[in-house]
C-alpha cells in the first residue's frame, strides 16, 4: 500500500514541480505600483450649464456620477 502511494506520488512530482516554481526574472507588478511615488494630475473643476438638448454630468462625489438627460431622467452612477 505504501509503495502504491509513493510510486503514484512519484508519477505526480514532475506535473507538480512547474506549478510550485515561479519566475524570478519577472518582478511584481503588484510590488512595483504600490512602491512608485504618488502621481496626482492637477484638475480644474468648473460648473457649466449644459444647453437643452444636451446632456449633463456632474461629479457629486467619491466614484458617484449625476447623468442628466435632455428628457429630465437623472441617473446616478457609482461604479
């Protein structure tokens, strides 16, 4: 019974050994984002009014958009 065992583990160890083994040559990505510097893109928010046939989006906060159509339908997004 112990030897059926090993040999089955024995049959398995080499589709195993390329799963467990990483690349090291390729670096994290993951890693190389949360260590960069902050980038900021500098904005300049300005209130327009949107003519009648046109619609409007404003920003009301966090990831929430106001979508304003021609007809008066007000949709708010927060994705």
């Amino acid at each position: 019974m112990l030897r059926s065992i090993a040999a089955f583990l024995a049959l398995l160890a080499p589709l195993i050994a390329p799963a467990a083994a990483q690349d090291a040559s390729r670096a994290s990505e993951c890693l190389a984002m949360s260590q960069a510097p902050p980038r900021a893109t500098p904005v300049s928010l300005r209130r327009l009014a949107a003519k009648a046939e046109q619609v409007a989006i404003t920003y009301a906060g966090h990831s929430t958009y106001y979508i304003d159509t021609p007809g008066g339908v007000r949709i708010a997004t927060d994705f």
